[in-house]
C-alpha cells in the first residue's frame, strides 16, 4: 500500500513538470514557426503578421507532448509519463479461478477489485546518432488488488511489469499518403513476477508507428516479434516458456486510436485480433476520459476479450472501472 501510494506522487510529480513545461512549449512553437516563416516570407509581410499567423497555427497533439516532454526532461531530476497512469477504485470483473486452481485463494477471489497502473519514463539520449531519434527507457506496472478483500489479507491477485528501451524518432515523414508523426522502436519485457503455475512473461520487438491525421485525432499501430524462448521441459521447472502459445491469442500487434472531443474531454480505444479464420480471437478497449479539475481527469474503462493481464492471456474476461487519470495518453 504505502509502495503504490509513493509511485502515484512521482506520477503527481511528473505531472506538474508537464504542466509547468506547457507554456514554454507554446511559446517555442511559435518561435520555431516564425523562424521558417521569415525565410518564406514575402517583401509585404510585417513580423507582426508573420508572428499572428504563427500563433493561430496548432501543433498537432503528438508534437504537442513531444514538445511538453522535451521541456520537462531538461530537469535533471524529471521523470516524465510514459502510458497514462490512473486508477480505477471500482473495477468490476469476472474472475476466472482457472489459474488459481489448487491455490489456497481459488475460490475466494472478489469480483470488485481496484486496477492501477503507473508507467514513467526516461530521456536518456537526445538526438542520438541524428536529429530527432531519441533513446528512451520506460517502465510501466499494472496491477489488480484485491482491496475490498479483507478475507483474504486483501492481496494484489495480479501484477504485470513492463520494461523496455525505446528508440523514438519524432521527424514528420509519410507512409502510403499518412502523415507519420512518430516512429518507434523497442525492445520489450512484460511478466507477472511470478513463480510456478503463475508465471507469465514474453520478450518482444515492436515497431510502432502513431499519425494524425486531423489537429484532435490520433491513430496508433503497433506490430511486434517475439523473441523465441525454450520450450519447458517440465511444467514445474522455471526454466523455458510459460506461455508457448501467447500469440493465439494476442496476435502480432494492435490498432489503438484517440479522440480529442473537447477540452480534457477524449475517447480512445485499442483494438488485437490474432488475424485467424480457425479460433479467432481478439480484444477491445475502450475509454472515456473528462475534466474533474486542472490536474485529475475522470476516467472510464471497458475491456472485452483475451489478454488484460498476462494471467490472463488465454482466458476470455470482461471488465468495467471507473474512477480517475492522473496523465493521459496527449
């Protein structure tokens, strides 16, 4: 408890940095804007209306946090968000007791549970190797914590942890007429921490790309390889894959989308299908998140199909949260 309490005032933290960075992100904007507008320019044109016309023209909201996150990171001690970090205080589920089969908690689990994730993430090279490839090193935990559960001692059922080193380049290119605001490329870990039957991991490759093609809407894709592991030669031994079969029922990438309806109002959504005409099988996510005041925002999540959490990448699940974000994705 007093663990997750002290990572969500980091995430706080990281937050007012954000906040605090914005201004200079739109005055910067409009200063990089006037520099090519100058070279542009006709003999006619006055600075002042090259410089209105600067600050009537928007970033689009992927180079918006990128700018908020290259000013934060100038602080020697920022931390800045990676995925959104929130917290459902009331998130209702059906648990599925399969994996917990022979566990002194099997039967005893709670379909009310709170789900939290916190995900930071650091800029560890700027400009690597050439303008606007960064290197960057994120985390993310997601848990599952059986909090209203005092029969049981109220333990976390599940928590997923999420290193990987990315390498993002930020420059503007297109890719079969979409305009390609970012590119990424990272190599990625995931696992439960777990021992034994609930042991749950992967290694991953994943090249995503994210464009927007309007000023408030944003598409994401992400593909990935997983790195083959050995096979398990016992199902007790902690050595080899606990999960051979992972990418049945997760595929090889996601489709994720989000829309900027209004101020601090936004839908977005995540989309995996394993792309099989035999057992197909897929998931979907989808949010809602709106202003409760200058820093929090309310947050509604549904989830529907295979995959929420590593213990249950084979299991079919359904959930319902509601409660608040401390960052969103823009």
């Amino acid at each position: 408890m007093k663990g997750a309490v002290l990572l969500l005032l980091g995430v706080w933290a990281s937050n007012v940095n954000f906040a605090i960075a914005t201004e200079s992100v739109v005055h910067n904007a409009v200063d990089e804007c006037l520099l090519i507008a100058l070279k542009q320019a006709t003999p006619e044109q006055t600075v002042a209306e090259l410089r209105a016309s600067c600050r009537h023209e928007k970033p689009t909201l992927i180079k918006h946090r990128i700018g908020l996150e290259k000013q934060a990171s100038k602080n020697p001690f920022a931390i800045v968000p990676h995925k959104p970090n929130f917290v459902l205080p009331l998130s209702v589920t059906n648990i599925d007791e399969v994996p917990y089969a022979g566990l002194a908690i099997d039967s005893e689990l709670d379909d009310l549970e709170i789900k939290f994730q916190v995900s930071l993430k650091y800029l560890a090279v700027e400009d690597l190797l050439f303008d606007d490839l960064d290197l960057e090193i994120g985390f993310t935990t997601t848990s599952w914590w059986q909090a209203y559960n005092s029969g049981i001692s109220a333990p976390f059922r599940e928590t997923n942890y999420e290193p990987e080193v990315i390498f993002n380049y930020h420059h503007s290119w297109t890719l079969l007429g979409l305009p390609i605001e970012q590119t990424s490329l990272s190599f990625n870990h995931q696992s439960n921490g777990q021992t034994g039957q609930l042991s749950r991991s992967w290694n991953r490759i994943i090249l995503g790309f994210a464009f927007a093609p309007t000023e408030n809407v944003v598409w994401g894709l992400r593909t990935w390889y997983r790195i083959p592991e050995d096979e398990k030669v016992d199902p007790l031994d902690p050595a080899g894959d606990d999960n051979p079969d992972i990418e049945k029922y997760l595929g090889y990438g996601e489709l994720g989308g989000l829309w900027s309806i209004a101020d601090k109002h936004s839908l977005e959504f995540m989309f995996r299908n394993n792309l099989r005409t035999e057992d197909n099988r897929g998931s979907i996510q989808l949010g809602w998140s709106f202003p409760i005041n200058g820093r929090i925002q309310g947050y509604v999540e549904y989830f529907n199909g295979y995959g929420e959490s590593l213990i249950y990448y084979n299991h079919h699940s359904q959930r319902l949260g509601i409660g608040f974000k401390l960052t969103n994705w823009l």
